[in-house]
C-alpha cells in the first residue's frame, strides 16, 4: 500500500534521468525505478546527461557526483537550466559535507552517499522537504568514512601520495600503509 501511494505522488510527468557511469548499478536502478511507476533515461556520461537534460528535460534526475568524464553537478546545472522545478538527486560514494552542499547549491534537491537502493532513492526523490528523511538503516563506520575521504583526497591529488599527505596533514609512510590495506567495512 505504502508503495502505491508513492506511485500516485509521482505525477502526470514521471520522466527520469539516471546518470551513472556503473553500467550494472545503472540497469538495476533503471528497472527498479520502473517498477515504482518512473519512465526512466539511463545514461553513462556528463556529456549523455547534458544532451538528455537538453533536448528531453527530466521531472525527476538521479545524478552520480563522480563520473568518468567530469562531474556530475554539470549535469544537475544542465537539468536546473532547463527545468526549474525539477528534483534531483545526486548520488555518490564519496559522501562529504562540501560536495553536499555544492550539489544542493547547484539546484540538487538532495544528496544520498552510496550505498543507496531504489526505497532511498525513490523516498527522497518524492519528499515534501519538510520532514527529515529517516537515518540510513546501515550507516558506514567511522573507519569506512575516514578511508573513504582519504580515497577521494587520494584520486584529487591524481593518486599522488606526497600531495595526498600533505593535504590531509599525515605522513607520507602512514598514509603509504593505509592505502595498502583493504577498505573496512
């Protein structure tokens, strides 16, 4: 029942872009959005996603902040140029509180880390914005977010170790030993 009232909330234009450039994350969002009552676009690509957002505006957009060919905030910047009102997601694995608040700058309407499933992403795409969305059911540890900060760091400094450390005040050799060892959980 809670699924169907959803489905209603939606609207007469239940367009939607997704732009992600993990094919096999891409498809499975693509379907399970569809089964939510969305007619989604699947693209892989800043440059797809501005063509998409520039000759059929979406209603509703799933954008992924890092992607192969530039950022993802072009595409929400293209989205938002083009329609207003629409909602958009932005999606990323490199969840950190500047890249939040640059996307909702840039007209997101709300920012998800990932992992994120199509109940997250759906419920935050069809939100009033007056209520708070509900913590996530399985958060990342404190280590996860560390690694994952010194992993984004890391790719800023284009895999750079001595700029990497310098950035993130650390020495060289430690920094050198965290990047050896597996991502925890």
């Amino acid at each position: 029942m809670a699924e169907e009232r959803a489905l209603r909330e939606i609207g007469p234009d239940n367009s939607l872009l997704i732009v992600d450039d993990d094919e096999a994350f891409l498809r499975r969002l693509a379907r399970a959005m569809e089964k939510r009552g969305f007619l989604p676009e699947a693209v892989g690509s800043v440059a797809e996603g501005k063509q998409a957002a520039a000759t059929r505006p979406p209603a509703y957009a799933v954008v992924d902040l890092r992607l192969e060919d530039g950022s993802g905030l072009d595409v929400v910047e293209a989205i938002r140029a083009r329609r207003p009102d629409a909602r958009i997601i932005v999606l990323t694995g490199y969840g950190a509180i500047a890249t939040a608040v640059a996307a909702v700058k840039m007209g997101a309407t709300d920012y998800l880390s990932k992992p994120a499933d199509a109940n997250d992403i759906t419920s935050a795409l069809l939100s009033d914005g007056e209520d708070l969305p509900p913590p996530p059911e399985n958060p990342m540890s404190a280590d996860r977010v560390r690694w994952e900060h010194i992993q984004r760091v890391y790719e800023l400094c284009d895999r750079n170790v001595s700029e990497t450390a310098r950035r993130l005040n650390m020495h060289r050799r430690t920094l050198q030993r965290i990047l050896a060892k597996r991502s925890p959980r």
